[in-house]
C-alpha cells in the first residue's frame, strides 16, 4: 500500500510542480478552447493523455521503446506548440473529438517517454512495475484534472463576463504558450 501512496504522490507532483512548465503549458493549450459545458470532452482529452504517458511508462520501464532522451526533450516543446497552432488555426470550426483524442494520446506517449528513464531508475529493483505505474498514472491524471478544473473556472469567468472575447483570449494565451515553448527549446540549444 505504500508503494502504491509514494508513486501517487509521485504523479501528482510530477505535474503540479512549478518547474513541470511543460505539462502546465500543455495542459493549458490542451484546454484552453474549452469551458465547462464542455468537461465530458475535456475530461476524455486529459485521460486519452495520461493512456499515452501511461503506455510510454510501460514500454520504457520495461526496455521495448528506449527513444534518445535529446530527441524526446525537443518533442516534448515541440508538441505544446502544435497544440497551440491547433488552437489558433481551428478556433470555432467544427471539433473533431476522435482526431482530439488520438492527438492527445499521441502526445501523451512523447510526453511520458520524458519521463520514462526517471521513473525506470526509480522502479528498476522493484519485483513488480505495475502497482508503482497505476499510482503513477492515478497521480498525473488526478493532477491533471486539478489544473484543468482551474483552467476551466478561468475560462467560464472570462467567456461569462465578456472582458475579452474567447477567440482574442484563446490566439493570446495560445501566442503566449508558443513562446514560452520555443524558449524551452531555446534553452536545450
């Protein structure tokens, strides 16, 4: 049962912490379009993209998929800025949900093979894989759910009270991630 607690609280503060920009960005570009009206769809994106952590995890931690760690690190940025184009080029036409949710699992896989050689070292003397990996998962996943929900208030706000409007809203935020994005890859450079 502790294994199981550890690798929760792994999860979750593998997300929830400060110097994870990355999830938080993707996360914000993930969902930015979206309020809670939404949140069945939104819901689905988020856990199609813990799957693809989830099955990174796996094939990593049990040597089938070992991707070089410098191609992974540039993906990763590489992948919030698509999504962020995704939003400024596709705002209001018609969401193709399937199409969201292989993008996010696809995504999700780049994102866990990031972490994959942490988690490996961490779990490489252990008997068994699967308990430390399903706490793993439930903690990313609850996290990820936690910054969605904000993401989600703030967007409901906003859209509510028609200080901008959502389109000006989503380009700008979707600007602002790019960049932030692009200074991540700067810093690999």
């Amino acid at each position: 049962m502790y294994d199981l607690i550890f690798y929760l609280e792994l999860g979750l503060f593998h997300v929830l912490d400060w110097s994870a920009i990355d999830h938080l960005l993707f996360l914000c570009a993930l969902t930015i379009v979206y309020t809670f009206k939404d949140f069945k769809t939104v819901f689905w994106i988020v856990t199609f993209f813990t799957l693809g952590h989830t099955l990174s995890l796996l094939l990593s931690s049990f040597n089938i998929v070992k991707p070089p760690s410098q191609l992974i690190e540039f993906l990763i940025p590489t992948t919030i800025i698509l999504t962020s184009l995704y939003n400024i080029i596709n705002y209001k036409k018609n969401q193709n949900s399937f199409f969201e949710y292989m993008f996010s699992i696809f995504f999700g896989l780049i994102h866990g093979f990031g972490f994959g050689n942490y988690f490996e070292m961490l779990t490489d003397s252990l008997d068994t894989k699967l308990i430390p990996l399903l706490g793993f998962a439930a903690g990313v996943e609850i996290s990820q759910l936690i910054i969605v929900l904000v993401i989600l208030i703030i967007n409901t706000i906003l859209n509510k009270i028609k200080l901008i409007p959502l389109g000006k809203y989503v380009k700008t935020v979707s600007i602002v991630i790019i960049l932030l994005s692009l200074n991540l890859i700067y810093q690999m450079i």
